[in-house]
C-alpha cells in the first residue's frame, strides 16, 4: 500500500511538471495549426541555460525563470516571422510545419552539441534545500515539489492569459473558428506571434527543471521530450491548452505506477500509451475535433 501511495503522490508532481512540458506545445497547434516538432529542442536549450547559470554563475535555477521567458519569448519573435507567415499562406501548414520545425530542431541539436558537447549534465537536487518533504508518510526530494509548483504557476498564467484577457478571448476565438475570427476585425498576426512567443517561453521553463524531474540533460534530449509532449496533448485534447493539464496528470500518474510496480516497461511506455490513444479516441479525451471537413 505504501509504494501505491508514493506512485500517486509523485505522479501528481510530475503530472504537472509534465502538464506545463506539453502546454505550450498545445497553445501552439491550436492557435496557428503548426506542428512544432523543435519544442523539446526549445526545452533542452532552457535547460542548459539553467545549467550554466548555476556552474558559471553560482545562481539558483529559480532565478533563471524570469530570464528565460523574456529571452525565449524574443528568441521566438525572429523564428515566427521568418517562418510561421509562410507555413500559413502554404496549401497544408500541418504537413509542412512537420516536416520544417524537424529540420529545425536537428539544426538547434547539432548547434548544441557543438556548443555543450555530447556529455551529459546534471544541478545538484540540494540546490533547493536538502531537507525532504514529508507528506502522507512519504519522503519526496523537494525539487520535485518545486518543478510541480513552477508547473503549477505556469498553467494558472496560461489560463488568466486565456480566459482572463482581451488578448485571450481573441486567442480563444482564433483556436475555434480561425476565418471567422479573421471576419470580426481579430489581429491573427498579433494574437499569432504572442502565443508562439508564450509557447516557446513556457518549453524553456519547463526545460529548467527538468534536470530535476526527467535526468541529466543533453543535447538529443529534444525528440523524445517532443515525443513525450505530443503524448500528453493528444491524451487531453489537441488544439486545447488547458486539456494538457488532464493530458499531463493522465501521464505522470500512469509513468509512475509503471516505474515502480513494472519498471522494465517504462521506456516503452510513452509509444504504447500514445498508440492506444490515437486508436481508441483519436481527438482525445475532451473530444474536440481541430480540423474542419
């Protein structure tokens, strides 16, 4: 009974780390219908940036929050207008965007191997404190409960961004009807470049602690990352933000009892829950269709 318990109390905390890995990959096919296959080269690059800001600098990674989301947001204003306007005047920008933002993630891997090496890289779990937290008779590293607590604060942004804004009710009407949007005087454009901007952003942010939560970090760690986004937004919902939150909870529970009670299947385990889900419910658990007949 007691490992069933710490198996549901960790896979909350890294249901949220891996809700906030996802979302903003999420927030950008359902704005733009971009597939971003770099979005775990984004997160590998945030994490080494936390990284050198400690070993260089000495600094907790917690002040390499603020840093990264004003960098990777004006990192991604180049990237959108040099290449996002042409994906969408394309016949299939789905199609297309797969094929370009693989490209360039393998150019951002490549880069980062020239500018890191291939060796593996890791910050110190007592970088947060070395006292652990003690919660139903359970000990949890407290950089776990930090990544989740990040996660957490991510996705409540998200949502104020979404349904507590002028800007997000527009970014909500593009996500539902894109030409309708476009037909009551809605800035596609601008609503566009801020949610790739937030996109990117939030892949950085969650690329800070995953040193924490998903290992040493390298510089082909980017695909299985974007794998395992694309995991947890199709089991929520794609093209709906905040049905990564489901997505993401769904996954770290499920990753977790399967880590500790079937270890041996627990690489596996991403491929085989993303197939069954295509199978059995293809536009995820909340149902919504994003493309139109």
């Amino acid at each position: 009974m007691s490992l069933l318990v710490y198996a549901l109390l960790a896979g909350l905390f890294y249901g949220l780390y891996f809700a906030l890995v996802g979302i903003g990959l999420n927030l950008i096919f359902g704005v733009m219908r971009i597939i971003n296959l770099a979005h775990g080269a984004f997160l590998m690059l945030g994490a080494y940036g936390a990284f050198y800001l400690y070993t260089l600098l000495g600094w907790n990674p917690l002040w390499a929050v603020p840093i990264e989301l004003v960098v990777f947001f004006l990192l991604a204003l180049p990237i959108y207008y040099l290449l996002v306007p042409r994906l969408q005047r394309s016949d299939d920008p789905e199609m297309l965007s797969f094929i370009l933002f693989f490209g360039l993630s393998q150019v951002i891997e490549a880069l980062a191997v020239f500018a890191f090496g291939n060796d593996q890289h890791s910050i110190p779990d007592a970088v947060f404190g070395t006292r652990p937290l003690h919660l139903l008779g359970q000990v949890f590293p407290l950089s776990w409960v930090v990544s989740a607590g990040i996660g957490l604060a991510g996705i409540v942004a998200i949502y104020l961004y979404l349904y507590r804004s002028r800007i997000g009710r527009a970014t909500r009407a593009i996500m539902t009807d894109r030409d309708e949007a476009v037909v009551t005087g809605i800035s596609v454009n601008r609503v566009s470049v801020l949610a790739f901007g937030v996109g990117i952003a939030s892949a950085a942010l969650a690329g800070i602690f995953s040193p924490f939560m998903l290992g040493a970090i390298e510089p082909s760690m980017g695909l299985h990352i974007t794998v395992m986004a694309f995991v947890i937004i199709v089991i929520g919902s794609l093209g709906n933000p905040l049905g990564t939150v489901l997505g993401g909870l769904i996954f770290g529970e499920a990753l977790m009892l399967m880590q500790t009670f079937l270890t041996s299947w627990a690489q596996l385990f991403p491929y085989v829950l993303l197939i069954a889900i295509l199978l059995v419910k293809p536009s995820g658990l909340l149902g919504r269709k994003v493309r139109s007949a």
